[in-house]
DNA sequence: CCCAAGTCCTGGTTGC
DNA sequence: TGCAACCAGGACTTGG
C-alpha cells in the first residue's frame, strides 16, 4: 500500500523525470477515478503545461503547472506510476487493462507549434491501479481543496509532541484509528501505524485520550524515525507497490508487526495477536504493547 | 465466499 | 435538553 515512504519514492522520481517537461496530450483517463472534472476537460486544459514542481502532504502528489494550475494525485491502495522514454515508432504504448490514466509529456523548450506533434523524445507518463482507488484533480489558482483538510506531514511537517496531545487529549477512539485519521498527521496508513505502535510499545487498541506524557513523547519520536526508515528503504513492497521504474522497495525486510500474527514477537518473545481497528487487521503483541 | 484497505459518506452515540 | 463533536461501519474496487 502506498503510505508517506512510498509516495515520497515516487515523488522524488517524478519531480526527477519530469521536470522540464510539458504535457502533450492525455491518451487515456478513467472518469471514476477523476475529481471534479471530465476526461474532456482533461484532455483540454492540461496539454502544453508544464511541470513546474512535485510535492508531497502525507499520501498525496501535487503536480505544480504552468498557468497556476495543480495535479492533484493519490495513488490509492494498488495505484502506481511508470515513467519511460518514448517510442516515436510505437502508437500502440505497451499499456495493459490497469492503465486508468496515460500521458505523454515532451521537453518544455520545443516551439509550441509542435505541439502535439510526434517527437522522438516523448516521454510517457503512466497511472495503473488495479483497484481505482487512485484520484486524479486538475485544480486552478491553488492545489485541491482536500489538501487543506490534511493534518500536518507525519514525516516533514512541524509537529511535536504538543501537537499530539492537543489532537488525542479527551479522545476515546483507539490511537491506531487516530494514527490513521489523516486529519490529525497525514501519511500513516495501515503498515506504518502498525511498525510505530510496535516501537512505541503501545498498544493499538488503547484510547488515545488515556496515553500518558511518556507514551506521547515516545509516539512523537517514533512516527518520524519509522517512516525515515521507509523512505531510505524506498518503500515497502509488502502487496504490489513499485516505483516509477517498476522496482520494490525493501522495507518489508524490517517489519516487526504489520502481518506477523501467530508469530513470536522479536522483543518479548509472545505470540502477536491480530484484531480489527478502525476496520483494519492490526497485528500487535499484546505481552509488550501496553 | 471472504479478505485486503485508501478515502468519503452516513447515521448513531457521546458528553458538555 | 440541544447539538456539535465524535465514532463505527458501509461503499467503492478487483484479484487472491
């Protein structure tokens, strides 16, 4: 699953093999996948753009393009991107069934006359997601409104252990669901809420108005320390995610909890549990995690 | 058939 | 008691 780590990876791919680049045209889009705008529309506004910047809050890309106008990406559960050099032979992109969205992006400084035209050094930009839970928004004059919703990045943002008792003080749904509120941090998903508890020695199923000071503290170092871990491992590769070259990450070499029930806890030795939070499997080990 | 799980939405519950 | 905040669970999606 694309979590913070995974996202970063692909975003710093992307900002890589994108920039100086601008969109030629839009050779597939799947609508249900697409927020507040058409394919028509798509196809309209975004050829002859170029990428300016690619940034990250938690789980979502923004594509900064000319003319003030902002791709909004969220790659979902399964959603991936492929980047790869063009094929001025080939009309026919090696796409497969999963393809929701194919872009074709040319170097920026070409003469605009040319727009459009076959180029020797196309690049495609490709979005597959097998279960469409990826989103897709073409905004103009600010990034998707959703983003302001965001708590702050769980990995870069300025946040600390204020920041966390403030938004878990008086609460009483169980800290794992609030570690995956992306209103409260923005980035943790299933597997690294998993990984922080596990390190924090918290327990999933703990309100998370009872955490004590100590327990935030510990909480508030582990989120980043974690999801650094992710992002220097490029990703965690546990189901199907790849980067932008197709390669997996490594940090599902390091896991301690996310899917290790049954099996014997790396620390004190007892037998990892698996309950439903927030309508989540959640592995955890319940002779440790307090 | 159930399970996996991102986000959004709905409807019921809690507590000030 | 009123009501906003909170919380649980379903919808969506497809392959294993």
């Amino acid at each position: 699953m694309p979590e913070l780590p995974e996202v970063e990876t692909v975003r710093r791919q992307l900002a890589e093999s994108l920039a100086g680049l601008r969109f030629v045209a839009v050779a597939r889009a799947e609508p249900s996948m697409l927020i507040g705008g058409s394919a028509e529309s798509l196809r309209a506004e975004l050829p002859g753009r170029d990428v300016q910047d690619v940034s990250r809050i938690g789980k979502f890309l923004r594509v900064k393009l000319g003319g003030a106008a902002f791709l909004t990406l969220h790659l979902g559960m399964t959603g991936h991107f492929l980047v790869s050099q063009g094929r001025p032979d080939s009309e026919e992109y090696a796409f497969d069934s999963h393809t929701r969205f194919l872009f074709s992006l040319e170097p920026a400084d070409r003469a605009s006359e040319n727009l459009g035209a076959r180029s020797p050094s196309l690049t495609w930009l490709e979005f597959r997601d097998i279960r469409k839970f990826g989103r897709v928004q073409l905004t103009f004059g600010a990034p998707a409104e959703r983003l302001s919703l965001l708590g702050p990045d769980a990995w870069k943002g300025e946040w600390g252990v204020g920041h966390l008792s403030r938004r878990l003080g008086g609460r009483r749904a169980p800290i794992k669901a609030l570690l995956l509120d992306q209103a409260v941090l923005a980035g943790i998903g299933n597997i690294y809420a998993d990984e922080i508890l596990w390190e924090a020695e918290i327990s999933p199923l703990r309100p998370a108005g009872a955490l004590t000071p100590a327990e935030l503290e510990v909480l508030a170092k582990e989120i980043p320390r974690r999801l650094q871990q992710g992002v220097d491992l490029l990703g965690c590769s546990i189901s199907d995610f790849v980067d932008t070259e197709g390669q997996t990450g490594m940090f599902q070499q390091t896991l301690q909890a996310y899917g290790r029930q049954g099996q014997m806890c790396r620390r004190c030795g007892q037998t990892m549990r698996r309950v439903i939070v927030a309508g989540r499997g959640t592995a955890y080990c319940p002779g440790c995690q307090r």
